[in-house]
C-alpha cells in the first residue's frame, strides 16, 4: 500500500493535479461575516473575487475544525498504514497543529507525519506534488519525508501586489509591514522568508514590478516546475505566462487563481511567480 498524501487548500493546487496523483485536500473556511464557505468547495475561486469586489464586508480565514484532519486520516487509513501531511506554513496559519493534533483523535491504526512545509500557495504545492509522486512511484513514508524536506529548499515565488492593506488587515504581513508608508508610490514585492511574509524589494511602476517577476524565473539555472498564478489579473499573468514561455515550455507552466484563503489576505492585483529548480 503507497503513502497517502495529505495537503491543505492554501496549496492552490489544481483540481486535475490533486486527483491525478491522489492527493487529499483538507480546505480552509472562509467567511463573510455570517456565511461560511469551504475554500474551493463551496466557493471558487472565480466567485469569491467577484463577491469581494460588492461585498461591504471584508472575508476572513479559520482552519479547518480536527473532525475534518480526522474524517481524512481514518478514510485513507482504509486503504493505507502510512499518511503524510504537508500544511501551509504554521507561522501563517494554525492549520499545521490542527492536523497535528487531529492524529491522536483517530479511530483507525495508521502512522501519520505531518511537515510544515514553510510555504503556501503553489510553492508548497510544487513541495506536495513531489512528495506525491515519490509515494506513487513506490517509496516508503520516511523516504517521501526526504524528498519533502529536500524539496522545501528548492522552492520559491515573488510577487507583486496593488496593496499591502489586506495582508496588513488579516496580520500576515509579517516583516513586510516596512513598505506601508510607502504603498501609494510604490509596486512592493513580496516573498516569503522562514514561513513569514518578507519584503524583496519594489519597483516604480506595475509594468517594472512584473518586469521583476520575468527577472526572477530568468535567473534560475535549472527550472523542475513553474507556475503563474493571479488573484484578479489574469491579462497581466497571460502575459507573463507567454513571456515566461521562451524559456520554459508553456503547456509544463502550471496557470493558477488564488484560492479564496489566500485571496482573503491578499486581495486582487496579486501576481506570482512560483519555481521549483536550481540557482
């Protein structure tokens, strides 16, 4: 019996992807005000972006409740002995421990790891996807857990955003918070650093802040994967995609929307460039 592979929605993975390698994905809620929504359950991306442009009230994000780790875990340990779970970043996000503790409330025997994977978007998602296709190709759980951490420190992204006023909101700005006098003049971009939301500098204009993205994957070595994702944007990020497409094949670039829990911080006008290679 393979591992099973367990992620959570901030991921992004695609639907097609997370059913092709038999990947589980645990959503976040998302809400506005009284109504809660599952993250890409209940609410799709194209959805959430459109009611966040009419809605007075801003969403917020919680983690999943432990029934929800638990109803998973017992369902693969149906059909395995052994899980592993790669959440989002646990400074980011309390869902790490939630699946952490979930564990000790299963009902069935079964050996369950869970990693942080210090990511989120398709950045931990690159990270999901190799650990996934290591289980499918036969190897043992602790085998998959090195795979996992070796892939942590091949990823990365940076993007640009409109404004900081929704990370600042939903408190993921992390050390980012340094931009915020300067938002009205400046593109920042943005990164993630030790799982905290990090500044990597800004740019004058959308038009140089992009430029910058195109810099970023340009300056890779050796590209495994690569991905384009957008909040609200998706002229900007076809653009880029086809730039980015005569360095890299354009049908292995993965086109990704920002699930709702990770639009609820960004807000639109989010561009990201996401690669799993070498410098």
């Amino acid at each position: 019996m393979s591992v099973r592979i367990v992620t959570d929605s901030v991921s992004d993975l695609p639907s097609e992807v997370a059913e092709e390698l038999g990947i589980t994905v645990i959503p976040l809620n998302v809400r506005f005000g009284t109504e809660v929504y599952r993250d890409g359950i209940d609410l799709t991306a194209e959805q959430f972006y459109e009611k966040l442009k009419h809605s007075k009230t801003l969403p917020v994000t919680s983690v999943p409740s432990p029934a929800t780790f638990v109803e998973a875990y017992d369902k693969l340990a149906e059909e395995t002995n052994e899980i592993l779970a790669i959440i989002v970043s646990s400074k980011l996000s309390g869902t790490y421990e939630v699946a952490l503790q979930s564990i000790g409330l299963m009902k069935r025997k079964c050996r369950v790891e869970v990693i942080d994977s210090r990511w989120a978007t398709m950045a931990q998602g690159f990270i999901v996807i190799k650990g996934a296709r290591a289980a499918q190709a036969g190897a043992s759980l602790d085998e998959v857990i090195d795979v996992t951490r070796e892939t942590i420190s091949r990823v990365d992204f940076l993007s640009t955003f409109d404004t900081l006023d929704y990370l600042r909101r939903g408190g993921r700005i992390g050390a980012a918070q340094a931009f915020l006098g300067l938002m009205l003049r400046v593109n920042p971009l943005i990164t993630l650093r030790g799982g905290v939301v990090r500044p990597a500098g800004k740019a004058r204009s959308r038009t140089k802040a992009i430029e910058r993205l195109y810099n970023f994957a340009m300056d890779y070595s050796y590209i495994e994967e690569m991905v384009v994702e957008d909040t609200a944007c998706p002229d900007e990020a076809e653009m880029l995609t086809e730039r980015l497409s005569t360095r890299f094949p354009r049908e292995r670039i993965y086109r990704s929307k920002m699930t709702p829990a990770v639009g609820t911080h960004t807000g639109p006008g989010l561009l990201l460039v996401g690669v799993l290679g070498d410098r």
